[in-house]
C-alpha cells in the first residue's frame, strides 16, 4: 500500500481482481452445490450452538467435502484451491454457521498454513496429508494469558536438550481455537539465541511443529463464551514437552514474522466467512420489510428502512469487494499485502457487526429470539473484532507501519537533495508533487482507470489521497519518531487509510461491472457513489480533527477522563439544592417552537426532600445487600429468578416503590426509583426487567388511570400481596403501532361485562402474572355524531377470569431471568368495572404509561454502564501490554472517556427527568423518548467497548459482560423501538413547531392585539438573519463551562431555523420525510444532552463536589462532540448532495426488497 508514500499504486487496484481461468472457475462451481447441500442437509447450526458441539456425522462430512485442506496441493490430499476459490467456499460458510465456519478456518488457514507456507519438504510429507485426508485438525497456539495481542511478549520457553536432538518446551496457551480437537499445534515459545556478530544470548520467538502424542501436552476443559460455541476453544498446557530439532518450523528466532504472516496469511478469509453472514442478515431483514405492515403500510415503504436496508447493503457490498480484492491480489502473485489484509479484516469485521444489528433492529422482537437465527449470527461476530488481532491493535499496525514506509521515503527524498545531480528525476518529481499540492490541484488522477458514469466519485477518491498525504508528511515533519505516542491522531489515520482504500476498491469493482455489462451494474453504481460520498465525508473530517488545535485539546480532556475512571475521585455529599421551579411545559416542546425556556433544566434538579432523602439513602444498603447476595448467573440458567429472591424483593418493598403507602407502598418519588434501578441495572438487567416491568408498566397504569376502587382492590395485592403484573399492548401483527392490535373485546348486552378475545406477544412477565393491563379494540359511539367506530380501551384482567392462559417462555438473546411470554385471551368475561382509564381512552393510557416509565431505563442503564466502565478500567489498569499498562495508550483512553462521558449524560437525563417529575412537570413525554433513544444506544455502547478492551476475557463468560451485552440488546426494542420513537421526537415537535407558526400567522392577521408576540418573532428572526443567534445561556452555567454554553446556544439557533425552513417548505408533507426527520429527532437528542450536563456539571462546580473538575471535562468533551454532531446532521438536512444520496438509499433498499437479498452475484459469478 503506497498510500502512505502520497502515492496511490493504481496497479494494485485497477483493474478489479479476475484471477480465475476457466479451469479453476468450472473446479470452483462444482463445489458449490455440495457445499450449499451440506449445510442445508447435513449440518446443524443451532443444535451445534445449542450443544456446544458438532457431532461426529458432520465433521465426517466435513473431511470427506474437502473442506478442511482446501489450500494443501491434491498431490498431499487437499484440494489445491487458491486464495479466491477458497473465498468463495468461505462466504458459502458464513451465510449459515459462523461457528462451524471458522472451526474449518482455524485448522485450515492457521492451523495448516504454517506448514503449507513454513514447512520444510520433510514436514509438509509427513503432516499435510494428516491434516487433509488423515482426520487430523490442527490448532494455532500463540496467545497466552499474559500477552494477549502483545505476541512478541510471549513467556512459553523451549530449551535446546544438551544431546542437540529436541527442546524441552514449558508453558500455556490461551483461548486456542480448535484446542480441544486437535492433535497438531503450530506452537510459539522463545528460545535463546546467540548473535553471531556479538555473541550475545538473548531470546526469540521461535515456531514449532507439536503433537499432542508428545508427552506433556493436555487441553482444558471448552471454554464458555458469549457465541462461537461450537468452536471449541481451550487452554493448551505444554509440561516438559520434548520437541524434536526436525520440527522447528522455518529458522529459529523467525518466529514472530511467521506467526505475523500467517495471521496475513488468514485474514482475508474472515471477511469472506463475514460477507457470507451479512448476505444471510440482509435476506432475513429484506424478507421482512416486505412483507411486515405496520401503520398501514409495508416496512420498506418508510424511509427510515431504506436507510438502514440501503447502508447494510453497502456496507456488504465493500466488505466482499475487498476480500475479492486481497484474495484476487495474492492469487496473481502480490506478496505485500499485510496492510491491505489487516485493513479488511478491520473493516469486514465491524461492518457484519453493523449489518446483524441493524437487521436485528429491523425485525424488532422477532430479531432478539433465538427463532431468527440473528441474534446467534452477533453473538458469533462479536470475538471476530478480537481476535487474530484486536482491531484497536490492528489500527495502530495499519497507522505506523504505513508511516514508517513514508519515513523511509522521506529520508530518501532528505538524501536526495543533498546530491540534487545525482537524483533530478526524484526531486523533479517531489517538487511537482507539492507544487500541485499547493496550488490546490493535487496530483492523484483516478479519472482514466474509471467508468464515465464514476467520475466524480473518483474525484472524491483522489481528494482524500492528497489531503492524506499531506497530512502524513505534516505529522512526520511535526513529530518524528514521537508519532507513535499520538494514537488519537493514528486512529484518525487508520481510519482514512480504510475509507480511502475501501473507496478505490468499490470504485474498481463497480468500473468492471459497468465495463462488462452486468445486471447488477446500476446498482453497484449507486452503491459506489454512495459509498465514496459517505467516506471522502469521513476522511475530511478525520483529517481535519489531526489538524485542529481545538480537537487536540478536546482529545487531552478525553485523556484527562480516561485517567479520572482509572482512579475515580470520591464525591463528597451533596448540599440541598432548591427544586427547579415547576414548569408545565416541556423544555424540547419549546425548543421546537424556537424558543428556549432554561429553567426547565437549570438549575439541575435535587428534587428529594428530606424525609424522601432519608428514605431512599436508608435503602441502598439493604437493597446493595441483597443484590451481592443474588447470582445472576444462576437466575439466568434457571429462567428466572428462584423464590427466596422474589421474596426478598416483596419484603424490601421492591416491588411496590412507587404505590402510596396506605396501599403498603413506600411511596417514593421518581427520583427514587431511578437510584433503585440503577442498583440493579449494575448486577443484572434481567433482573431490572422484572423489577421494571412489575411495576414501571404492569402496574403503574392503575396507579396513573384507576378509580379509587380499582387501586383499593389491586394496589395492595400488587405492592405486598405476591401478585405479579404485567402489560398488555404488543400483537402479533401489529408490533410498534400499537393503534392497530385486534384483540376486541365486545360489550355484553346487559352492559355489565366485556368479552375479550385476542392474543398478545412478547409479555415480560407474562408466565408468572395474575394481573394484567390489557388493550383491546372496542366499539364507541361518539356522543355528538352517533357514529360507532373501533377505538382502544384499556382493561384490568385477573388469571383467575376464565380463558386466560400464557405459552411457555420465549428463548431469546438475553433477559432469560425475565420470563417472556405470549398471553392468550380466550372469550374472556372482564366486569364493566374493569375498564381502566375510561372506554375508547386505551391508546392514551398506554402511550403515558410507556412515558412514565421510559425514564426508568436510564437510571437502571447508567448502572449497567457504571459496572461495564469499573470492568474496563480494572483491567485498564493492570494489564500490561508491549510493556506498559494499557491505560497509558492514547486509543484505550478515547474508549474509556467516551464510555464514561455517555454514561454521564445518560444519568443525568435520567436523573434531569425524574427530578422535574417530582417537582411537578407535566410535560416530559419527549424527554422521557430522548432519554430512552438514548440511554439504551450508550449501554450498547459502553458495554460492547468494555468487551473490547477485555479483549478475549470479554467474549467469555466469566467476565460477565457479555451477559449484559445480550441483554441490553432488547431495550432499543422494547417500550418503543428506538427508530419509531426517533419519529416520535421529531413529529411530535413539529407538531408543536407547527401550532406555534399557526398561532403567528393568526397573530399577523390582528397585528395591533398580538404586537408583542410579533415582536418577539421579528427579533429572534432579525439576530439569526445577521448571524448572532438569539440563545444565550452563559447566565445559567459556571464560568469554566461558558464556551461550552456557546457551543449548545449555536446549536439550538441551528437547529431552530431549521426546523422552521422544514415547516416552511415541506408543511404537512414533512410526515414523508424521515430521512430529514432522523436527523432533526438525532439533533434534539444531542441539544438535550449538552443541556443536561452542561446543568448538572454546573451544580457540582457550585457545590464544591470533589468530582466537579471531572464533570467539567467530561461536559466540555460532550458538547464539542455533540455540536459537531448537530452541524453535521443539519448541514445534511439543508444540502441538496445529501438528499440525493438519501434517494440513492431509497433505490438501493428497493432493489435489495424486489431482489430480497444481495443483487449482485460475487466477483467471480459462481453462486
């Protein structure tokens, strides 16, 4: 990759790979259909999950396909396949069983390849046909528990014998795949070496050749981990193992370069197992947007869905075109291609991660059942980003490696100008280049390599490859040999190197198929150009942030939080605060309306009063006790949580936090539920859902809506009683529209019972409640028009009314402890005194139940990412890697600096929410969706990174995490999928924006009785119009957040004309608009945010809280994010490149519904 030399090798990219003759395409082909047999007859993908096995049948027909020695030349009994055709079989794989797949991969490309590529004559004799024909597995056996991707700190020792004939090898390995079933391990250990030059001993990784009929060699027991499962994976303990001389594998003291080209050697082929796993989401996710109708129409006709359809089809589409690219490379011969192969692998892992989450996203509950075979697919590619190098490793690899070949080229050029003579054409030529440079023009030329129709895409290719350059030789220049201390500025680097090659890939691929007239030509063009829009965007904005002085300083606070989680300061108690005064209005409904009213956030809320104060501190004891004592683990295999725990919970009052004392309640405020949901949410969150769903909605609706006989009645079996609630709303057909469920319930003709009939889904809790909030269809007539019409009412139903019954528990993702079950109401007879809320009210009562509860999730959530965030930075903080402690690293700082910052801003919106609730707001429907959106996407976040930084500990179960990342999947689904209520927060506010328009329009037709609110108008107009913009909030935050206000401000007078253009132009018609609107509700969140902390960190500035300089950090951090943000999102609102790439989308997402699935075929055309 000359890339990082300003020089792009057009060679190696144009044109597109075609490596196959037509001998090896017809071998290829006819491997396919037994293949694709194979895995639709024989193997058994969620038995092999289910088991953690694959059973002797399968790995027979394993052996007997080929498909275990596909790169062992025929004559040693494999079958000989290049790089591309083993692609190809490798993409088969992963379109149904990752597992199984890479249990093939590890014995074929690490477990073998060492051998194939190292081996002398005598051993490739003596141990390919073993490991082809011989049913023999092989095992690659580096990692050790105290080197992880640290290779070359490897402790294992082998010592040659005095006789000379073998070693004497000690040591363990980690997390090995295919340990347990191999017989032969390509095996690393130091050995000492003495330098023939200085006669210096001293070790070097050497590579050997183990069997396990060696004496010494034993496996552990499988290793239980979060996917992969039926790829065994164990430790490997060497005890005295005698190694013959003849098994050293390549020189001795080569060691490290083998294992480093052999892991090359191998990474290409994940991209292909993963382009197979993506094509498999995009099917499953097209065939259900097409066919799904919610709010009356089908998925793919709302834009929302085209984009995530379309980006998930592109995002394959780059994936595939480089691991044709790599592999097509190597096959005509390219020896070089470690960056190109460690780029692939970066990009192809995360992009299937992107891919099955959003098909997850897209099919909602359907998607986080184990009956979808999706959630499976993510619990497979999440070790994927870890293993065979953590990517966080591998973009440090791709930055410095690519920057020390630019050094040497730079040094060149240096000596170069000292004899100019004798080097005119190098100089000339580094003269012409930054002369172009410097006039603007660049010198990076794609235009004759690319089709007429990809022109302008090249263009932005060409861009970004001169505005890299330059920017590599600016920081060579700059800093020298200090570049490798600079790992925010490498990761910006690494991630354009990827974008720019992924462009240039696309570009070639998409040339081709216009070149050769495929079918699928028109669409791989829009896929280029929307590809190459969305990454030069990217570039630009990496390399603009190297080169700001206000990004470094904002990359220094993040450091500067990273080292505050490491060693958390200790918060001294609180000073009362006065409430915030009670406003009845909603702080973003304003907003909408352009108007900004700040003591609805400031100053941050400390709503507790005393006695309430006492009560809620009086319980974190206890209930803290309670929770050491409860085993998550052991809730979660037993389905639930056993009844010794229920109980505790009834006699603490867990159950009934929120019900009035006279109803055996403790009677807390929201506040107080929030600090108890955080306590769980940090031990188990299926546990939170039981807690959670009893009473934040099983419940609460008769709190909110009942009579006062219906709270008598209920209340107290509820709270004390051992009577379990549930609610009632999600259908079958009908999922987040909840205006359209068909469960009718049907008026007796005595007029003193209902009779309902129906079924709901997805019920938490469902299996153990005898009370249920209910919503059904009923026939209202209206009182001053007499005409009957289906309108919802909401019902209490008891178990013990005959013809109700529940199914068995859903087998899901995760929340195992919480039983989920569906409901069946069979001519059910509900007393007229049941109807909850009033008849025909039922959508009303279950919209403001789900408001009421929403903010719920973000204190319970804070506390999951609070646990996640304490993992991380224990492990930050002791475990050492190429010889320091991983927390001094510049990446793992921005990791755990963002994960605190997002679990801030959640547990401030939670805690902004429940404080103003408690002091009497009203109006808090839209907040309560923010934080919701909000709360859940951070928790992904923060606990997918804590995995990260784990590396392989985090895959495993024992760290716990990836428990609660298989639960917290659920919570951008349930109570609201997060895309719905994305639409939710930017409709509902227009709708206000769109009132307050009206009331102005109203007010110009009467201008002498409306003067003031007119003037108000054209004076906020009149500020934006000159470009001051008319918020100030500087008078409501401490003085070191001042610039931080100002960033909010901008982006509240953005945001805000924004909306008023949209209103203006669009008018009702904005409805349709959801590729603008996901934007707006995405800019309303992050305005929200900077809000929250921007009070809550002023508060502990003026109470002298200890941890008040963190929270300053961690709010100025946030708001220079969260504003970039803000401009990015809006400027793609108003700019007319970007709305048409959302049309781009749209076309894409269709073509893949009418395709249902991929449209192009692979590089090759062999399907």
């Amino acid at each position: 990759m000359n890339l990082f030399r300003g020089k792009l090798q057009t060679a190696e990219l144009f044109p597109y790979p075609e490596p196959l003759n037509d001998e090896q395409k017809e071998y290829a082909r006819a491997l396919v259909d037994p293949v694709h047999k194979f895995f639709k007859e024989v193997n058994d993908a969620v038995r092999n999950d289910d088991t953690s096995n694959v059973d002797s049948k399968t790995i027979d027909a394993l052996w007997d396909l080929g498909l275990l020695s596909v790169y062992v030349p025929p004559e040693l009994g494999g079958l000989g396949l290049c790089n591309v055709q083993s692609v190809l079989m490798a993409e088969i794989s992963g379109g149904y069983d990752l597992s199984l797949s890479l249990m093939i991969g590890a014995h074929k490309s690490i477990g073998t390849k060492g051998i194939l590529l190292y081996g002398s004559e005598q051993q490739k004799q003596k141990y390919l046909p073993m490991l082809s024909t011989g049913r023999v597995f092989g095992a690659f056996a580096l990692t050790e528990p105290g080197s992880g991707s640290d290779a070359a700190s490897i402790k294992t020792k082998a010592v040659l014998s005095p006789c000379g004939k073998y070693y004497i090898m000690n040591g363990s390995k980690l997390w090995i795949s295919g340990g347990g079933l191999a017989d032969v391990f390509t095996t690393f250990a130091q050995v000492e070496v003495v330098d023939p030059q200085t006669g210096e001993k001293r070790n070097k990784m050497t590579a050997f050749i183990v069997e396990r009929s060696f004496g010494g060699v034993s496996t552990g027991p499988p290793e239980d981990k979060m996917g992969l499962k039926c790829s065994v994976t164990n430790e490997l303990f060497l005890d005295d193992v005698r190694v013959p001389v003849e098994n050293v594998l390549g020189e001795i003291g080569n060691g490290f370069k083998i294992a480093v080209n052999i892991l090359n050697s191998g990474r290409y082929g994940l991209g292909a197992m993963l382009s197979g796993t993506m094509k498999t989401c995009i099917e499953k996710a097209a065939d259900h947007v097409s066919n799904r109708v919610q709010f009356k129409r089908h998925l793919i006709e709302f834009e929302n869905v085209q984009e995530k359809l379309a980006m998930m089809a592109t995002y394959h589409y780059v994936a595939q075109s480089l691991t044709y690219m790599v592999s097509g490379n190597m096959d005509q011969g390219s020896v070089d291609f470690h960056l190109e192969a460690a780029v692939s692998k970066v990009f192809c892992t995360e992009a299937a991660w992107y891919v099955c989450d959003e098909a997850i996203q897209l099919l909602g509950g359907n998607g986080f059942m184990k009956s979808s075979g999706l959630e499976r697919f993510l619990r497979d590619i999440r070790v994927f980003r870890i293993f065979e190098g953590a990517n966080d490793v591998l973009r440090m690899f791709i930055a410095l490696t690519g920057i020390q070949q630019a050094g040497k080229n730079l040094q060149e050029i240096q000596k170069s100008l000292k004899n100019p003579l004798g080097n005119v054409g190098l100089v000339l030529a580094e003269g012409s280049r930054r002369l172009g440079r410097k006039v603007g023009m660049g010198e990076t030329d794609l235009s004759p390599f690319v089709a007429r129709e990809l022109q302008n895409a090249a263009k932005q290719c060409a861009e970004c490859v001169d505005m890299f350059s330059q920017t590599i030789e600016s920081l060579l220049a700059k800093h020298g040999k200090g570049i490798v201390e600079r790992q925010f500025q490498l990761a910006r680097v690494a991630d354009s190197v990827i974008d720019i090659y992924t462009m240039a890939t696309v570009l070639s691929r998409a040339t081709r198929s216009l070149k050769k007239g495929l079918p699928s030509a028109q669409h791989e063009l829009v896929m280029a150009q929307l590809w190459c829009q969305e990454a030069s965007n990217r570039v630009h904005r990496n390399l603009n942030r190297i080169h700001s002085p206000a990004f470094r300083d904002h990359y220094q606070r993040m450091a500067l939080v990273a080292r505050n989680v490491s060693e958390p300061p200790q918060t001294k108690p609180a000073k009362k605060d006065s409430p915030a005064p009670t406003v009845n209005t909603s702080y973003m409904a304003n907003l909408f309306r352009g108007e900004v009213e700040p003591l609805q956030v400031f100053p941050f809320p400390d709503a507790l009063k005393g006695e309430q104060k006492e009560l809620v501190s009086s319980l974190v004891d206890p209930v803290s006790r309670f929770l050491n004592d409860y085993d998550p683990v052991k809730a979660e295999a037993n389905g639930g949580p056993d009844e010794a725990t229920f109980q505790s919970m009834w006699d603490m009052g867990l159950m009934g936090i929120q019900s009035p004392e006279e109803f055996g309640g403790l009677a807390l405020p929201n506040t107080g539920y929030a600090r108890m949901g955080e306590l769980i949410g940090a031990v188990d969150l299926g546990l939170a859902v039981v807690f959670g769903a009893h009473q934040s909605i099983g419940w609460k609706g008769i709190l909110l809506y009942g009579t006062e006989e219906q709270k008598q009645k209920y209340l107290p079996q509820v709270t004390t009683g051992g009577t379990i609630a549930a609610f009632c709303l999600t259908e079958p057909s009908s999922g987040s529209d909840a205006g359209s469920i068909r469960s009718r319930a049907v008026k007796s003709a005595d007029g003193k019972h209902y009779v309902l009939n129906g079924s709901k889904i997805w019920i938490s809790g469902g299996g153990l409640a005898n009370v249920f909030t209910v919503f059904a269809q009923t026939e209202v007539t209206d009182a001053k028009t007499g005409q009957k019409k289906d309108k919802v009412t909401a019902f209490i139903v008891e178990r013990a009314f005959a013809g109700v019954t529940s199914g068995p528990p859903e087998d899901k993702m995760g929340i195992k402890c919480s039983n989920t079950a569906e409901v069946y109401f069979d001519d059910v007879k509900i007393p007229i005194e049941n109807v909850l809320g009033g008849e025909g009210n039922g959508f009303k009562v279950a919209m403001n139940i789900l408001n009421n509860g929403r903010f719920g999730m973000s204190g319970t959530l804070a506390g999951t990412m609070a646990h996640c965030i304490r993992k991380a930075a224990e492990h930050a903080t002791t475990r050492v890697q190429f010889g320091q402690k991983i927390e001094n690293f510049g990446n793992v700082q921005e990791k755990l600096a963002r994960m605190a910052m997002h679990q801030y801003v959640s547990q401030s919106m939670g805690y902004m929410i429940s404080g103003n609730m408690d002091a009497g707001h009203k109006d808090y429907h839209l907040e309560a969706a923010i934080s919701k959106i909000f709360a859940s996407e951070a928790a992904w976040y923060v606990c997918d990174e804590a995995i990260q930084i784990l590396g392989g500990n985090g895959f495993m179960k024992s760290s716990g995490l990836e428990k609660f990342l298989r639960d917290i999947r659920i919570y951008r689904i349930f109570e609201g999928a997060n895309d719905i209520l994305r639409l939710f927060v930017a409709l509902t506010g227009i709708q206000y924006a769109g009132s307050h328009l009206k009331e102005l329009q109203r007010a110009f037709k009467n201008p002498t009785a409306n003067l003031g609110l007119i003037f108000k108008e054209g004076s906020r107009r009149a500020v934006r119009s000159i470009g001051y913009g008319g918020t100030d909030l500087s008078t409501f935050v401490a003085d070191p957040l001042k610039d931080s206000a100002t960033l909010c401000a901008d982006s509240i007078d953005r945001f805000s004309k924004t909306i008023e253009s949209l209103l203006i132009k669009h008018g009702k018609g904005i409805v349709d608009q959801q590729f603008l609107l996901v934007r707006l509700a995405d800019s309303a969140i992050d305005i929200y945010a900077m809000s929250c902390v921007l009070s809550r960190a002023t508060k502990a500035i003026r109470e002298n809280h200890t941890s008040a300089e963190h929270e300053v950090l961690m709010a100025k951090a946030w708001c220079v994010e969260a504003n970039d943000r803000v401009r990015i999102n809006i400027r793609r609102i108003n700019s007319g490149v970007f709305l048409k790439n959302f049309d781009t989308m749209s076309s894409i997402a269709k073509n893949i519904c009418s395709q249902q699935g991929i449209v192009q075929s692979n590089p090759v055309g062999i399907v």
